[in-house]
C-alpha cells in the first residue's frame, strides 16, 4: 500500500450519491433523489473534520458512502492513498478496520441479548483476536478511557443510560485502533445536560489516538467544540470550508451565516446574529436551479437595474418561489391584491416605482387567477444570478473558500483569490 505522508489520510472528489426514484411495476426511473452531488474535502491524519448542515442535507449520505455501506454513484474515495473501490476483499477487511463509526443512536450499536463487554470485543473477535483473555483486557482498558468502568463490561445495554451507551459505542468504534473515526450526530440523541462530556471525551480519545475525525452534526455548536476544520453541506453540496475559527468568525456564505446565527454567541452585537432561516431544505429530487440556496437565502443578489431593499427582495422571491411551487395554494391569496403581499411580507409598495410597476402587474394576474402569467413576468423581469448560474466554491477575500456569487465581483478584482487556487 503506498503510504506518502504528504497524502490526506482520506480524500473525497466528486462524491456523488443519487437515489433513483422509480414508479409502476417495472420500477421504470423516473427521477433521482440528489442526496450528494458532487462533494470534495479531505481528512488529514490526526485531524477532526465537522461536517455540518441542516438535516436533509446528505451528511448521513456522505457518510455511508465514504464507509463502504453504500455505492457512490461517482466521485472516488481515496483511503491513505489507496481508491477505496479499487480494494481487493483483504484490503476491504483492512479499511474497515482502519475506519470506525459511531451513530446517532447507540442503542442500535448494541445487541441487548450480548453483554456490553461482548459487543465491544466483537469487532476484535471478527478481525481475528482469538486470545478470550487478551480481549477482556482491551475492552477494560477501552472501558476506563471512555469513562466507563471495567466492570460495566459483564452488563447489559438496557442497564446503561443514553450518554453511557453512546461511551460505550465509541470504545467499540476504537477497539480495533482506527486511524478515522466517523461519528455522525454523535450526540444529537442525547440530554443536552450530558452532551458536552461525551464531546469532550471524543476530543480527549482523538488525541490520545491521533485519530482523524469526521464530526457529522446539524449544530454548530457542536461542531464548533471540537472541530479543527469546518465544511458545511447545503443539499448536496459542499458551500464553504475552512479552519473553524476562520468559517465562525467571518462566515463567507449566507447559509454559513445563519447557521451560525442560531449558535448562542458571547458578543451578540456580531454579524449574523438575528438570522433565522424560515421554510426547510427543499426536496434533493428537485433540487432549485444556480445556487441552491437561493430560494431562502437572505442574501439572494437583485435583478440588475433595479433599486430593491433586500426584505422587499427577499419576499419577492419569495412569492416567486411559491409561484413555481406544484403546492402554490391560490385559494388563500387571490382574492385581494393586499392579500397576496401580506401573506409575503410585501410592503404596499415598494420604493422603486419600475419594480412596483412589475410587481403590482404581477399581483394583478394572480388575483385574475392567471398564475403561469404572474410567475413569467416576474422570473423574466426580475432574473437573478442566484438562479441563473451554480457558483463554484473558491477562495473570498478572508482566504478559505465559499460558493456564493457575492463573492464574484471581488475575485474579479483581487488577484489573491484568482491565484490562490
Ligand atoms: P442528513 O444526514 O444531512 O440529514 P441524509 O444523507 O440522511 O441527510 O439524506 C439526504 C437526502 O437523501 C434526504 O432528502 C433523504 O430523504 C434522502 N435519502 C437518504 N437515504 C435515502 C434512500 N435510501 N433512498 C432515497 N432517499 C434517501
Ligand atoms: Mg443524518
């Protein structure tokens, strides 16, 4: 196995995952669920990766993909310098080995008919420690370092609360001396009164162990804890990633920013705070055109030549979106014009008399029940690059690299974030 230092221990590029969405008895494909779409990142050894979005996003998916549980649809995973595909059935058994995982639920690590110690000495049993001895001593000493004690071994799972569980479930994941850990919502599961120490102690069993960690979690908070390095993953995607002090202190993507705006802050008078996200991740099946984003983001960029408050904006896109929605309920809306802007959050009207006139034109079909019309003028009227065109992730201004079009303009004008690629 090629073994260069210089190599991440685990590298991801263009990981892609889709579901196949079939209908009728001969299960004909008529569309695809996008759970990951194209995912790139790295894991360097000893280092902790939070992997962080709202659920829907495609963590898990990342996740049981890189793990071997399920086929990607493309991209390659490359595990210390090996494609994890192009392993023979011995280098599988190493790799698995190699790579361990914690789950959100650590009641489903366990068989409640097997003692506690027995699961835990499972895996070493499987990979061939045959010594019944020797196993019992590892699991002790895999027991203290979580926290547990060595006599929790010869007890049941149901005998264990939730946070001693999910120790227990870490020392199981360890037990065969992994170089990866990936632990997906490790804590999501738990009281929130004991949520910390079990993050502690996976930040105490990284570094006694020099494992690399992939943190999964929907909470930046905890990701924040632990994480030397954040991604953070919006429908599929991967929209920004840096150092974790880099990605919270100056967050470069607006759904960055509202993740982060959520978190309890020391200094509330920061930016971002105060942003609340309103509807849920939309379906990966129809993923929205350009940035994904864009029919939430509180940031979604103007048509050009026209003078918009970025509320009055917001909700413009808003009505757009619910326009071109399958679910559009013109029941609720048509009956006034005043309706309509009230249920958007439109203001009677808007201080740019060109875009009123577009809008109130707009309203105007909607309520005479013509709602194809309305939809058309303003998506022709009011064409945003949020739509338009899928930006790339690539390096801002502050260095680590976003996929937002509000970066555009100033790449084009500093060379630092041309080059620094
Ligand atoms: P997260 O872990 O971020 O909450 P998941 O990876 O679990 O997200 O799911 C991403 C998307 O893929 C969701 O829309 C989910 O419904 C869909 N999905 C996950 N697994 C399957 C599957 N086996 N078949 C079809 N769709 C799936
Ligand atoms: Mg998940």
């Amino acid at each position: 196995m090629t073994d260069s230092p210089s190599e991440s221990l685990l590298s991801v590029r263009g990981l892609t995952k889709h579901y196949p969405v079939t209908e009728g008895p001969l299960r004909r494909e008529v569309g695809r669920i996008r759970a990951v779409d194209g995912v790139d990142f790295e894991v360097e050894r000893g280092e902790t990766l939070g992997l962080v979005g709202e659920s829907g996003c495609g963590k898990s998916t990342v996740a049981t993909t890189l793990m071997g549980l399920e086929d990607p649809t493309a991209g390659r995973i490359t595990f210390d310098g090996v494609g994890v595909a192009d392993r023979d059935d011995a280098d599988r058994r190493e790799f698995r080995r190699r790579a361990g995982m914690v789950f959100q639920d650590p009641t489903s690590s366990f068989d409640p008919r097997m003692t506690v110690g027995e699961s835990v000495a499972e895996p070493l049993a499987i990979h061939g420690l045959d010594d019944a001895d020797r196993r019992r001593e590892i699991v002790a000493d895999l027991l203290e370092r979580v926290g547990l004690s060595a006599d929790d071994a010869d007890r049941y799972p149901h005998e264990f609360s939730g946070g001693q569980k999910q120790r227990a479930a870490l020392a199981r994941s360890l037990v065969l001396n992994p170089d990866l850990l990936v632990a997906d919502e490790p804590v999501s599961a738990l009281d929130v009164s004991v949520q910390a120490g079990v993050l502690s102690l996976l930040d105490d069993l990284q570094r006694e162990f020099d494992l690399a960690v992939l943190l999964i979690s929907h909470d930046m908070a905890v990701v924040r804890e632990i994480c030397d390095r954040v991604a953070v993953m919006y429908l599929g995607e991967i929209v920004e990633v840096g150092p974790t002090e880099s990605v919270l202190a100056d967050p470069q993507h607006p759904y960055t920013r509202a993740l982060t705006a959520s978190v309890p802050r020391p200094d509330p008078d920061q930016r971002g705070s105060g942003v609340r996200l309103s509807g849920d991740v939309p379906s990966p099946a129809d993923p929205p055109s350009g940035c994904r984003f864009h029919t939430r983001c509180p940031e979604v960029i103007p048509p050009e030549g026209y003078d918009f408050e970025q509320d009055d904006w917001r909700a413009v896109m808003d009505l757009r979106t619910a326009l071109a929605a399958d679910d559009f309920d013109t029941e609720g809306v048509r009956r006034s014009a005043s309706a309509v802007r009230e249920r958007f959050g439109l203001p009677e009207e808007l201080p740019d008399s060109d875009a009123e006139a577009v809008v109130s034109e707009a309203i105007d079909s909607l309520t005479a029940d013509d709602r194809e019309a309305a939809r058309r003028l303003l998506a022709e009227e009011f064409e945003t690059v949020c739509e338009t065109d899928p930006p790339d992730l690539r390096a801002t201004e502050v260095g680590h690299p976003a996929a937002c079009h509000l970066h555009d303009s100033a790449a084009a004008e500093s060379p630092r974030a041309e080059s620094d690629d």
